[in-house]
C-alpha cells in the first residue's frame, strides 16, 4: 500500500500497489491493483527476471508506504540542545543558548560526532530531505556535506553567514564570510557535482546579524548561479523591531530580504509569523517559500503562523523541525503540531477556515517540502517521474507505541471498508497522533535503501 497527498487536504491510498524504480531511482510505473507484479513489472520493462528485484512488503494489514518526510528547516549544530530552552525568547534564547554551542563547531572532531547524530537520528525518523543550516566554519560546514552524502540523505547545505551583533566567539568579517561560503560552496558542487543528493543554500542568518553589503553580496551571488538561499522571518516581536531599528529605510522586514536581492522561487523563509499583508503578498509574487515551525514557535514562545491565510494566497508552505527552538527532530511530531496550532487558532479566533486536517499537514511534510526545496528532481508523491524517496511504516511493529487493539474494531472487519480510503485516513490519523520512530521501518533516498531496522 503507498499513501501520499497528491494535493493540498486529499489522501490517496494506492492499494495492491506495485511501484517500479529505475537505476536513476525514479519512478517507473505504478499499478494499483496488481495481482501478479512480477509478471506485470517483466512484461512492462521488457527486462528478464535477472535483471530485475523484486521486494515485497505486504506481510502486514498496516503496513504502507509514505513520501520521505522534507524538513525545511533544522540547525544541525543545535541538536545537543534539543529541549533546553527553560522560559527564554528568540533574542536571549540565541545569547545563552545557541551562540556558546554553535562557536564549539570550530572543533572539527565535536562536528564530526554531532553531524553523524543528527543525520543518523533525522534519516530513522523518515526524514529524505532536509536544508539544514551548520555553523560559520567551513570545515565542519564541508563536513556535514560529507556525512549526508555518505548516508545518502538529499540535503540542502548552509554555511551560516553573520557579520554583526553577535558575541566576539561568534562573529566574522564580512570578508571572512565571503570567503568561507565560497569555499563552501566549491566544496559541496566537487564532493556531488550534479547535485543529486547534496548542494549549498546560501545562509544569512537573519536580517539583525547581517550588513546590508553582505546581504548585498549574497543577493548578487544567488541571482549568478540560481542557488538555494534560507534565513529567518518575522519569528518574535522583539527581532522585528529590531530589524527596523537596523534597516529604517526599508518597508518592512520582508523588504530588507527583497531589496537585498534574497527573495526568489528558491528561497525558503522560517517562521513567517507576523507579517502584514503586504509582506505575505511579497512572499507570493517572488515566489518564497514558507518554513512552518509550530513546535519551535511554541516553546519559544514565538507566536501563531497563519497557515491557511498564506496557502490561501498561493505562498508555498512546508514544515521545519527548527532543531533546537524546535526539541524533536520528528517532522511527524512537527505536523502534529503544526494542526494542534491551527486549533488555537481557530479558538482564538473563532474562525474555522485556519484548520489544518491530517492529511494537510501531511502534505505539508512531502509536497509542501518538495515545493519549497524546488530542488531539480520531483519529490513527494508516489508518480511516474518523481523520486523514490519514500518510508515504510508499520503500525503493529514490535514496541510499536501504537495500539494496535484499535485494529480489531469491528469497523475494520467491514469487508466494504476494507480497501476504501476509510480505513487508510483512520490509519493515517492514528500514525500522526500516536506514532513515532519505531514506526519507521525502512528508508529509501534515490532509490536506495539507506536504513533498514529489524
Ligand atoms: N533567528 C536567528 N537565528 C536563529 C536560530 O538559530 N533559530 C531560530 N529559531 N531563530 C533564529
Ligand atoms: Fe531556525
């Protein structure tokens, strides 16, 4: 069985399913219904049974495939702080928290043991794809490159860049960071020259520890080459006013990243949580995309994004774990959230149009990622021409936290609810709101296996 979102709020469960992947680990075929695949996959590919293998899972009623998660936004280095955040904000959260432990990546031997973690740890919770950002250091940067590209996770690679207001162990000249995102940048396009699994996201930190020349500077080299960019926007009340303190000759926020040349249709933008109209239309016209982070929005007390107001107004929506605003590296738990938020805004506002259902945000999590990544390869649906980047989840694993008593309901016994699309939204519904990594059976990147638990 493989369920996906093929769009916005509509699950689609394809049963019986046989899904053909070519060497390239793409897409070949998919036939629902298939009584006997092998025959159906020989006479389709024309191949002999030598040159072809098969895999077949469907030993348990509750087991099925999904998209790879897409997790559009996560601080590599943050990891060791994962739920250590006690009652701080964005601004002295950074200060006492973030800044001390991302200066200790000038340690390349801390980076190797923690980028390792952090790839093991995201790849078991389903996640394929992820833009991740590193640190200002280059060589632990390149080498977190390195490992997801040893893993075989797709992965967006940020060098951090900030140039002003932050601590004297933290900090670099605009000179310095020039220097090292190109080195960066030659690093990561020699290690996966094609880009298939790995490539640099240009990085300003966000608009308050960055000049206008670097950002200047940024801009003009994302328009040369059409590079990823990713920063932070519109995420606490107070790093707004800050950001009009240090630009006041711009319109907004939005507008400094605008102005400085960083919006575009390959620009992903966290948070996103108290914009004005006119900064949400921005977003839409330039084509930016959105990194929702309702569990980091939570802890640190950040706010509510207006997650249906944007996708109403066509700006391209995903989710980010936000690691460690954000305490799991679980874009499942995340997409739980990201509905959780909705409800309160919904109570808040008593206006039932911003609530997000299951399979929204589950779409948030495959398609959405796909949308804003935009990286050259199609992502998060189970059709010809895209990538298999898939995972396997079974419900009633060993340890699953699952129960899996509510399989024997006797709604599930109904032979005509059996294969209807029922039973897999009530299966969906029960793996959002009570699953977890023990869930994730086996990952797939490309084509290729890339963890398997037993
Ligand atoms: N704004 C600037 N830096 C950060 C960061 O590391 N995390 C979050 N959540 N917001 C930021
Ligand atoms: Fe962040």
């Amino acid at each position: 069985t493989f369920v996906h979102t093929p769009e916005l709020g509509r699950l689609e469960a394809l049963t019986r399913c046989a899904v053909g992947v070519d060497e390239t680990g793409t897409i070949a075929f998919v036939q629902e219904n298939c009584q006997d695949y092998k025959k159906y996959t020989l006479d389709f590919t024309k191949l002999s049974q030598e040159q072809v293998r098969f895999v077949d899972v469907s030993d348990s009623e509750v087991k099925f495939f999904v998209p790879g998660f897409i997790d559009t936004h996560i601080h590599a280095p943050q990891f060791p702080n994962n739920g250590i955040f006690g009652d701080s904000t964005l601004m002295d959260w950074l200060e006492k928290y973030t800044f001390p432990l991302e200066s200790s990546f000038k340690d390349v031997s801390l980076a190797t043991e923690i980028y390792n973690k952090v790839v093991d740890r995201t790849l078991s919770n389903g996640t394929t794809a992820a833009a991740y950002y590193a640190t200002i250091h280059a060589e632990a940067t390149n080498l977190l490159a390195d490992v997801a590209l040893t893993r075989g996770q797709r992965a967006l690679i940020g060098k951090v860049c900030m140039n002003q207001n932050s601590p004297d162990h933290y900090i670099e000249t605009f000179e310095e960071s020039k220097q090292s995102q190109l080195e960066v940048i030659r690093h990561v396009e020699a290690r996966d020259p094609t880009g298939t699994l790995v490539s640099p996201v240009l990085t300003p930190r966000f608009a308050p520890s960055c000049t206008e020349n670097l950002m200047e500077w940024l801009g003009e080299l994302r328009k040369s080459r059409n590079y990823h960019c990713q920063t932070h926007l519109s995420e606490n009340k107070r790093e707004i006013e800050v950001a009009h303190e240090l630009f006041p000759d711009y319109d907004s926020y939005t507008d400094i990243y605008h102005k400085s040349g960083l919006l575009g249709p390959k620009t992903i933008l966290a948070h996103c949580i108290h914009l004005s109209d006119h900064e949400k239309d921005l977003l839409a016209q330039t084509g930016s995309g959105v990194s929702h982070c309702p569990t980091s929005n939570s802890s640190i007390t950040s706010g509510e994004a207006r997650i249906r107001w944007l996708l109403n107004s066509n700006v391209k929506v995903s989710l980010g774990t936000d690691c460690s605003g954000g305490f799991t590296p679980s874009v499942l738990q995340v997409a739980k959230h990201a509905l959780l938020v909705s409800n309160h805004l919904v109570m808040k506002s008593e206006n039932d149009f911003e609530k997000l259902s299951t399979s929204d945000v589950l779409y948030l999590a495959t398609v959405g990622g796909a949308e804003v990544l935009n990286m050259d390869v199609k992502l998060g649906k189970f059709q010809v021409g895209y990538k298999f980047d898939t995972q396997l989840i079974q419900l009633d694993c060993d340890n699953s936290p699952v129960d899996t008593f509510a399989f024997q309901n006797p709604r599930w016994g109904q032979v005509d609810r059996k294969e209807s699309i029922d039973k897999f939204q009530d299966l969906i519904d029960k793996w959002i709101f009570n699953g977890d990594d023990r869930n994730v059976r086996q990952v797939f990147v490309n084509g290729r296996s890339v963890l398997q638990k037993n």
